[in-house]
C-alpha cells in the first residue's frame, strides 16, 4: 500500500512521518531497478535495502533500546547495501554506486541523529 493509499483509509503509522522511511524506500526501488546481474549480489544488495526500510519502520514503532537497536541494524544495512554495489561495479556491472553511496551516506546520517535522540 502506498503513503497516500495509508492516509485515505487512516492507516497512517509512526514511520511514514520519517523522512528516512522515505528515503529507504527509495534505496529499495533503486536497488530494484539498478538490474544487478550477479544473482549473489543482487539478493544480497535486495535483501540488505528491504533491511535498511523495515528496522527504520519497526524501530518507529518501538521505544527505548529496542528502537535504537533497529536503527542501528537498519544503518548497518545501509553499509552493505553500498558494498553490494561497489561489488557490483569491481564486477564490471555498470550500476547506480554514486547514487547508492550518496543516498546511502544520508540515511545513514538520518539514522546517526535518531540514534543521539
């Protein structure tokens, strides 16, 4: 379901307020479209930006340690993420690695200020 989908039917939840949820999503789609032939790769490049996005939301929705621990594994997942595709490119992919590091460095950053809060 999509952010104006959830606010049609009142399903508004705690992470769609955060700009990082936003931005990890969009992680998600750039790493779905980045079309990384290396299976290995990709899977793991997939399975580390539906990472970053999912402990961002769960750790929206939980207090104390718990929360800072999902934000601290979602920024964990954001270094692999922008391995993955530095694999990619030493592989001979041409692949977003700009675009993900930069993406990547704000989420991270995002996630360092939720982390001091």
């Amino acid at each position: 379901m999509n952010e104006q989908a959830n606010e049609k039917c009142g399903a508004r939840m705690t992470h769609h307020s955060l700009r990082v949820w936003r931005e990890a999503l969009e992680l998600v789609r750039v790493t779905r479209a980045a079309g990384i032939r290396d299976a290995v790769v990709r899977d793991q490049a997939h399975r580390a930006s539906i990472s970053v996005a999912l402990n961002v939301a769960e750790g929206a929705g939980r207090v104390g340690r718990i929360r800072l621990q999902h934000f601290s594994i979602a920024r964990g997942s954001v270094v692999e993420l922008v391995a993955a595709f530095e694999i990619a490119e030493a592989l001979g992919e041409k692949v977003a690695v700009e675009e993900v590091r930069a993406r990547g460095a704000a989420v991270s950053r995002m996630l360092s200020g939720l982390l001091k809060r």
